[in-house]
C-alpha cells in the first residue's frame, strides 16, 4: 500500500501491485489495484489496471485504464429539508 497526503509520481518503469491512497496520482508506468484519490492522470505510456475512486480522472491520449471508475461527490449532498 501506497499512502501519502499530497502527490505520487509513478515514473515510466514503475510497477504498483496494491492500493493507492493520495491526494493526487499521477501514472506513467504501471498501477494493478485500488486507486484512492482526490485527482487522477493517466499520462501517455501509463496503464491502470482496477479501481479508482477519485473527485477527477484524466487520460491522456495512449494512456490506458482497464476497470471500475467511481466519482466522489465534491460537494456535500444535499439532505431533505422540511419547509
């Protein structure tokens, strides 16, 4: 597990088997598994193969993402109000 409250670079030979839990990813290799973050960019070359949650996901042209993709809600829900 990848852990980190601000920015993960996977660089062009890079390799992740697991999660991913940051604030912004930024994939030029290889990421296999579970994807938590606030932003996402798939540059040209990188590849993620799972899940990502995240507020945003950008893919650059030749970049690929193979799996399940789930939008976190940037603003609060709104709840029912009686009037």
């Amino acid at each position: 597990m990848i852990k980190s409250s601000k920015e993960v670079n996977i660089g062009k030979n890079g390799h992740v088997k697991g999660n991913v839990i940051t604030e912004h990813l930024v994939v030029q290799g290889f990421v296999e598994g579970t994807v938590d973050a606030k932003t996402v960019a798939i540059k040209s070359g990188g590849h993620v193969s799972g899940e990502i949650t995240s507020s945003e996901l950008i893919i650059e042209s030749k970049g690929i993402f193979e799996g399940n993709s789930i939008v976190k809600d940037s603003k609060p829900a709104l709840g029912k109000t009686k009037v």
